[in-house]
C-alpha cells in the first residue's frame, strides 16, 4: 500500500463517518485495495507483481525481479478477461489492477 501511496493519494471512495473524529471522511483508494484484491484476481495479481518489482529494485534482487515479471504477465491476462467481462469491466477493482499495471511498468522501466 505505501508504494501507491508514494504514487497515487487522489482516488476517494463512498464517504464514512468517522465516530472519533464526529465527521464524514473520504477513505482513500489504498484503503480498500486489501478487501478488493480478495473479490479480483486481477487485482490480486498486480498488487503482487508491483511488490515484487520493489523488492526487487530496493533489495537489489533480481530473483524478485524475474518473479514480478512473471506475476505481471498473468496479471495482464487477469485484467485482459476482467476488461473482456461485461460484468467487471467496470468495477473500482479492474481500474485499480489497471492502475497497479500501470505503475509496474513505470517502475521496470525506470529501474531497468
């Protein structure tokens, strides 16, 4: 979750009422990625490659690399049949699997 932290704060979800702070909140995106991941294998997926490309890059090791290489790639045939479904096209998890992708192929490029 810190690494779309450090990528990403702007995604919102319905609002909450926070009874301690007795005010309405907007619980970020990064919030709600653990229980979303259970419901999406895409998701799933490319949280788990975009981990392992910064494991990867910040232990310097490269066993961590080519296994993220390996989890991306079922991860864009996991988002490829979600976008291809007419049912989870459009759901909040298919764009967070997308967005993670999106972020995996940042930081591989970059760090290559």
């Amino acid at each position: 979750l810190q690494i779309l932290a450090h990528h990403t704060n702007i995604l919102t979800l319905e609002p909450v009422f926070e009874p301690s702070h007795g005010s309405i909140t907007l619980p970020s995106l990064l919030d709600c990625l653990p229980n979303l991941a259970r419901s999406s294998p895409a998701l799933e997926h490319a949280l788990r490659a975009l981990c392992l490309i910064h494991l990867g890059v910040t232990q310097k090791e490269d066993q961590f690399v080519k296994e993220s290489i390996h989890i991306n790639n079922k991860a864009l045939a996991k988002v490829r049949m979600a976008i291809n479904n007419t049912k989870t096209a459009s759901k909040i998890e298919t764009l967070a699997a997308s967005i993670c992708l999106y972020l995996y192929e940042v930081s591989f490029i970059h760090n290559s």
